[in-house]
C-alpha cells in the first residue's frame, strides 16, 4: 500500500497565493511517484480558534469539526506544510490546526513549501519546525522556498517554478519518503 501524503494549504485569507502554490506542489508530488497524494486547504475545514474543554492528548473530541479534523490528520503518513510569513512568523490558521490534535501526527514526518518576499518565507518555517516537533513530527532538513514568489505566477493566476524549486521539491520529496517509510511503524503502533 502506498504511503499517503497529505499536501496543506496553511493560508485561509480572501485572495490568498497559497492555493496557487500547492497545486503545483501536489502535482510535482504526484510526478514524483512515491506517495498517494492529497491537498487538504485549511479554509474549507473552518477550524475555530481552538474551543476543545480538553487536551487534545485525550481524543475527547466534543465538536464535529475536530472529529472531521482528527480523521484527516489520523489518515496521513506525511505531510507538506505551503505556508506563508506573517510577521515573520506562520500564520495563525497553521498554530490553530496544529494545536487541535496530538497523537495524530506523532511520529509522521513533514516538510514545508514557503513563500513570501525576499526571505521566501524562510524565518516562518524555522519557527514552524519548532513547533511541529512538540507534536513528535519530523521536519525535514530539506526545504523548498519561493522568494518574490509573486513573480512566478502567471497571467492566470498559476504558479511557475524554476529549476532550483524544482530541485528542492524533488530534493525534499525523497527525504520525506525515507522518513515516511522509517516512521510508518512507530505512528502505526502508536494510533
Ligand atoms: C498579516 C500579513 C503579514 C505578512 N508578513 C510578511 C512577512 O513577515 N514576510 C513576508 O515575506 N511577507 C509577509 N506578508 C506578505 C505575504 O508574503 C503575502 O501577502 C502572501 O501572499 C501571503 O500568503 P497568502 O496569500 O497565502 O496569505 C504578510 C502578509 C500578511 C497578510
């Protein structure tokens, strides 16, 4: 059975670039051939700021849209994190969805497509990389950023890459199949 990964739309604005971005990324992932790919865009699952009465370690979900998110993080082997910078940070829909669930990404690896101005969203994903490996996520030392990515999109609104993307992305998508592969059975036995 092929190892699934799970590619998140972080960004959930009117008007956002995000989408743009991992469509590309989750058609370079499906070329890439390794994984069962997915898109998954934090603006269609609608997460409140975080309003469990429990922790999250617990599973002792109350509201039906932390049960719809827990079983579409529980069916990941990997994820892909296309994450902007706000404020030289992530943004917040990405902490909020991080925080709802635990022990579904636990031992799951995960890497990031960041973009943004010249920093191409790099100072988000190492505060992000903090935060996921509270989760028992392995974040990859591999990475793709696009900085000025504005200018890779086209008339139509897609996004463009160039060689040295595509170089990572290809780079980061055999990392995380390594990791995937090592970490299946850690998650496995733990869920
Ligand atoms: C609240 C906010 C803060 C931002 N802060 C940064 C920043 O620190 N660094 C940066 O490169 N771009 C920053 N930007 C510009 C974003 O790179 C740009 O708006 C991008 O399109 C955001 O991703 P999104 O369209 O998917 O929301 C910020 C944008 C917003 C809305």
């Amino acid at each position: 059975m092929q190892l699934k990964l799970q590619t998140i739309i972080c960004s959930t604005r009117p008007g956002r670039a995000g989408p743009a971005i991992a469509r590309w990324f989750n058609e370079f992932a499906s070329r890439h051939g390794k994984f069962e790919t997915s898109l998954v865009d934090l603006a269609d699952v609608k997460l409140p700021i975080y309003d469990e009465p429990h922790h999250p370690r617990l599973q002792q979900y109350e509201k039906a849209h932390t049960q719809e998110w827990s079983a579409s993080v529980a069916a990941a082997d990997a994820y892909v994190f296309v994450i902007p910078e706000y404020n030289f940070g992530p943004p917040p829909s990405f902490v909020n969805a991080l925080n709802y669930v635990y022990k579904e990404w636990n031992y799951k690896p995960c890497g990031f497509v960041s973009y943004g101005g010249v920093s191409g969203g790099l100072r988000s994903v190492q505060l992000a990389k903090q935060l996921v490996t509270t989760l028992k996520m392995m974040p990859m030392v591999e990475s793709v950023a696009a900085p000025m990515f504005s200018q890779l999109l086209d008339e139509d609104g897609h996004f463009r890459s160039n060689p040295l993307i595509d170089d990572s992305a290809q780079q980061m998508l055999d990392e995380l199949f390594k990791w995937a592969q090592a970490l299946k059975p850690l998650h496995t036995a733990a869920a």
